[in-house]
C-alpha cells in the first residue's frame, strides 16, 4: 500500500459542526488539503447521495460518511471528533466520532481491502473506545494505523 | 449450530464489512460458528459448498440482491437487510436460531431445487423429530382433506337441491358408470355425483399422501414409494390413518436402512430406481397385508358382533359407545365398524320411522360431525394453541364437519394423536348419548346438515352436535394449554420477530 490509509493531518480534534452535511465538509476539505480528493465539491455530493440512502449513524455515537467517488485518488480515511455531538441518524443519539471513508471508484479489490478491514475494525467497542479516548491527531492516526491490517 | 450468512450494502465498503464483523463476533459471543459471505466492493469470496451443507441456517445482511441465491435453497433463514446486522447482531442472530428451531425453510425462488423442502431439524430431539416428519405429512395431506372433502359438500349441496330431500341419498348410489356413459349436463343429479365422486377420488388419496410424505420426511426421496404403498394397503385393508401414520414410520425407516447399504459401485447407480422402492415396497406390504392387517380385520368383526349383543340394552350407553367409535380414529377402522354398522341397519326392511336401525343412523351421524367441527371451533377460538397449517385447516374443517365428513379433523388429530383422539373421543361419546335421548331418526347413510329435512326431531339433533362440538373444542384447548407444542412456539417466536425486523431492514 503506497499511501497510508490515515495521516495526522487527516484528523480533526476539536470539530464544531451544526449538522451532518458540515461535519462532513470538514472532513472532505482535509482529504482535499491532502491531495487524496480532487474535486471536494463533485466527492461531498456522491457523500450525500449515499447517505442520502440510508443514515450511517450506528450506535455508540459513530457516524460513518462514506462513497466510492471518481474524485478519490487514494483510500483514505479522515476522522473527526465532534465533542458536542453531531447527528449522524442513529438510533441513540448524535454521533461524537466521525469517519469519513473515501474510496475510488477504479479502485481494484486489493486496493479496497484495507477498507474491508477499517470496516471490520469499527465494530470492535474496544477499537472506538480507544479512538474516542485519543486527545490528539498524531495517536488517532497511530492508533487506525497500527490496528487496520489487511487480512 | 452453524450459521451462513450474506452481507452486502449499495456502496460495498463500509456495512458489508461491518455486519460480517459483528454477525461473526456475536456468534462467536453465544457458542455459534458464523461464516459470512461479504458481497462488496472489495470482491467477494465464495463461501466453501461444504461450509453451506453444514450450515443449519442463512442470515441475509444483504441491501443488494443475494447472489446465487439458489445455493442457500431450502435452509431456515431470516431476511433482516445490512444496517439490523450491524446494530443489532446479537438479536439478528437469535432471530435466526429461532428460525432454525422452527424448521422455516426457504421459499425457493426460480424452483432450482426440484424436491419440496421438508422441515426435519436433523440435530433436534427424537420427540421433535418425530413431531416434525407427522407435521410433514400432515401438512402434504390437508390440500386433499380440503379439495376431496368440500367436493364431497358440495355434491351433497347440489343434490338436495336438484333431488329434493331424498336426493342426498341417491346422489351416493350414481354409478361411476353413468358418469361416464350418460353424463347430462342439464341434470342437477348428475352434476351432484360427478362433484360426489371426484370428491371420493381426492379423497382415496388422504391416507397413502400421510404416509408417503412422513416417509419422505424420513427418508427424503427413496421413502416416498413405500410410503406410498404402505398408505394404499392400508385403505385396502381397512385400517385407515391410523394405519397410514404406520406404514408411514415403518416405510420411512425400511427406506433409509436401506439406502445407508454399503453396496457395489455397479450397483450404486440403480439403488434409489430400483433396489429401494422394490425391497421396502416389498417389505411394507408383508407387514400389512400379512402382520397387521388380519389383527385390524379380526378387531373390527370382534366389535361388530360386540355391537349386534349390545344393541339391546340401555339406549343411550349405545349411543355413547358409538360415539366413541366414531370418535375415536376418524374414518379408520373403529370409526368404520360403527357406520358400517348403522348403515347395515338401514338395509333391514318394512322398519317403522323411529326404528332403532334409524336412530343409531343418526347417533353415528351426529357423532361422525363432532370432531371436525370441534377443530375448527378451538383453532379458531385460540389461534395461539394451532400451527398456521391448522388453522388454514380449521376454515374448512367447518363446511367438512356440517357435511358429516369426519376427516376434517385427521390432520389435527395426525399431528397431535392423543390429545385429539382423546378430547374427540369424550365429545362424539356424549354426542351419541344425547342422539339417542331425544330420540332422533335418520335414514339417510350420509350428508351431514343437508339431510336435516329427513331427521326426526332436527332441533335435538344439532342440539347434541353443538354440546359435543363445545366439549371436544374445550377439552382440546385444556390439553393443549397445558403443554404448548413446541412447533407452534417456535412459529410464534419468528412471527414476532419478523414483525419487528422487517419494517427496520433497508
């Protein structure tokens, strides 16, 4: 794998947001800072035809945006932590971890593996836990990277 | 227990993995290995066939259309969509456990899987199992129950009115013959035997279906034909349903013995054509024919001869006595000894109205209405104590029941035997009591409620039906409360559960 899943700088600490649609925005904005969405605009819009389908809250204050975009170059993942809370449409309330996973659309299935494993990861209440405990980009990125291997 | 399970979501990265992650860790959580086919982005893998075979039960977690879907034809499963897996895995799980304990096997879409699907849990326990392979001949008989026994009403419906009163009587004694040589479509009579014999037709297959199909349960294909023939040779032989549920277990297992033979390669190819139908066929027959059919044919001369002594005495203890036989096996042999035994009694000649003969024409008769109409008075009354197929049952069982036509309740007594036969049994005896207090006479050998215009003192007559029909319904339920068929639990547990999933699943 060429390019990390995450990077410190794919991290938000500290995100205000007033609904899903702007918590989201941050988020994208960073994946395209990073070079990793070319077209922040053309990849929020497949982002909310998605969720648009079905609310990706889960339980547990998780709130996981996610597309397959043309705008992608790279799979990657940007979280944001959202102290105040932000509905992502769960059934128990607003989410206060976000994921935003960004896949291309070309991407081959090797390539989407490692989004497979992500996925996996995040219905461990161990692996949230240690994520939502995490005070500063540099461990949220360590922690995603160390724990997310392919299998 | 073993579970497979497919996941899938519209974008293919994210839920897919998710709802395998944690069906997979909730089953682990509980004890129950889960192997779960992920049909996302990142391609998808398919599960082992081997892995299938074993697997007791399918979870659907799948928001796309399940692919090769066919593979999974005729395994219990629950439908529940991607988001229910990931939010709730614990409880998709155990919606799908219940399933496999209720045996609810797949609808199969595109029929790629010729055989119907049986509903024997192979890992269940012997009074389970034993349950489940009646319930599946039970559940392939009841179609005939219904399609011969409402042909049969109707018939008698037709002849009252195009034969007048007597009709019902006459519409019997219309030869097959004149069916096929003098047919007239403008008669109402013959209109009424061709519905009369087609019913009767239907009808002679009730019992060999029972027993071929518990058979089946057993032995899967190779028991249909002895079960089959062993059902046949005991309509021939006279010992009814209750020597069907024989023929049925003994069929099912001769064939299954039979097929664990370990024989030559060369003759392998022919064991399931040939070697199985022929050897277990073979072996049924002598059982029926040889072993049990002289006991049943000497049981029922013993109660005719028992009967003619009593006829005597005390009335109304005849009355009951016949009710019970009536009662007692639904059409089988007991059953039979009674109504052949009022029936030979209408054949005696220059009898005043009120003869004896006629008066036990309609003891057998009221009692001959009891169970059916009992049946159907409980399942409708506690729907929660009956399976769904009884309750389908039980709607017809009414018009069979009014129709004098005793069978309706075999696939509840076929199902449950004693609890039934037992309840049926003190309901049709106080039924024949009664009959005989009043008084009423009957000289019509058939037709239940439509030959009411030739009963003398009709009030009393379907007074004494209704008391029974009340006494058996309440007795069944009593019995049935007190030990709740696990079938039937099972059914409700995944009615419920599928009342809540469905509306949740995306």
């Amino acid at each position: 794998m060429s390019t990390p899943l995450i990077t410190p700088d794919l991290v938000a600490v500290d995100v205000v947001a007033a609904d899903r649609d702007a918590a989201t925005r941050q988020l994208i904005d960073l994946l395209a800072a990073a070079g990793r969405v070319t077209d922040a605009e053309g990849f929020h819009a497949d982002v909310r035809a998605r969720e648009a389908q079905m609310a990706t809250g889960m339980p547990g204050g998780i709130g996981l945006p996610h597309a397959r975009s043309a705008h992608v170059t790279a799979p990657s993942l940007a979280v944001g932590k959202v102290p105040g809370g932000v509905d992502f449409g769960a059934p128990d309330g607003p989410a206060t971890l976000v994921f935003l996973i960004a896949a291309p659309d070309s991407g081959d299935a090797a390539h989407l593996q490692i989004l497979a494993a992500l996925a996996r990861r995040l219905v461990h209440e161990s692996f949230r836990q240690s994520l939502k405990d995490a005070t500063d980009a540099a461990t949220v990125a360590e922690i995603i990277t160390r724990e997310v291997v392919p299998s | 227990m073993k579970l497979v399970a497919v996941s899938s979501c519209p974008t293919g990265i994210a839920h897919t993995y998710m709802a395998a992650e944690a069906l997979e860790q909730a089953g682990k959580a509980v004890g129950i290995e889960v192997h779960v086919e992920t049909q996302g982005a990142a391609g998808s893998t398919p599960l082992d066939p081997q892995i299938i075979a074993d697997a007791d039960g399918v979870i659907y977690a799948a928001d796309l259309e399940v692919k090769d879907k066919d593979r999974f034809a005729g395994k219990p499963f629950v439908d529940v969509g991607v988001k229910k897996a990931v939010h709730d895995a614990p409880g998709v799980i155990a919606a799908a456990v219940a399933a496999v304990e209720a045996g609810v096997p797949a609808p199969v879409a595109g029929a790629p899987v010729a055989a119907p699907a049986t509903k024997v849990d192979r890992n269940a326990g012997v009074g389970t199992r034993i349950r489940q392979w009646l319930m599946t001949g039970v559940s392939y008989m009841i179609p005939f129950v219904a399609a011969g026994g409402i042909l049969i009403a109707l018939g008698f419906m037709v002849a009252q009115f195009a034969g007048g009163s007597d009709g019902v009587v006459e519409v019997t004694a219309i030869p097959v013959s004149h069916l096929l040589n003098d047919f007239n479509v403008l008669s109402g009579m013959d209109w009424a035997a061709l519905l009369f014999q087609t019913g009767a037709v239907a009808f002679g297959f009730l019992v060999p279906v029972l027993s071929g199909f518990i058979a089946y349960g057993i032995a899967d294909r190779p028991g249909l034909v002895p079960g089959f023939v062993g059902g046949a040779v005991s309509v021939a032989v006279g010992a009814g349903f209750l020597g069907g549920l024989v023929t049925g277990f003994l069929a099912g297992f001769l064939a299954l013995w039979i097929s664990r033979w370990k024989v030559p390669k060369g003759v392998r190819g022919v064991m399931p054509v040939v070697v199985i139908p022929l050897l277990s066929s073979f072996v049924v027959g002598i059982v029926m024919f040889v072993v049990i059919g002289q006991p049943i044919a000497s049981l029922m001369n013993g109660l005719s001869d028992w009967l003619n002594s009593l006829s005597g005495s005390n009335l109304v203890l005849l009355g009951a006595l016949l009710g019970a036989m009536m009662g007692f096996d639904l059409g089988g042999p007991i059953n039979k000894v009674a109504y052949t035994f009022a029936v030979t009694g209408l054949a005696t000649e220059g009898l005043a109205a009120d003869a004896v003969q006629y008066r036990i024409m309609a003891t057998v008769m009221a009692a001959g209405m009891v169970a059916p109409l009992a049946m159907a008075l409980a399942s409708s009354a506690r729907k929660r104590l009956f399976t769904h197929a009884e309750q389908e049952n039980g709607k017809a069982a009414w018009l069979l029941g009014l129709s004098f036509i005793s069978e309706g309740a075999i696939p509840f007594a076929a199902a449950d035997p004693w609890r039934v036969i037992v309840s049926s049994l003190v309901g049709s005896s106080v039924t024949g009591g009664i009959v005989m207090a009043v008084g009423s006479a009957q000289r019509a050998p058939h037709g239940g409620v439509w030959v009411l215009p030739l009963i003398s003192n009709p009030f009393g007559f379907l007074m004494a039906v209704a008391v029974g029909m009340v006494i058996t319904a309440a007795l069944v339920i009593v019995l049935k409360s007190a030990k709740p068929n696990p079938i039937v639990q099972a059914e409700q547990a995944v009615d419920e559960q599928q009342a809540q999933l469905v509306p949740q699943a995306v």
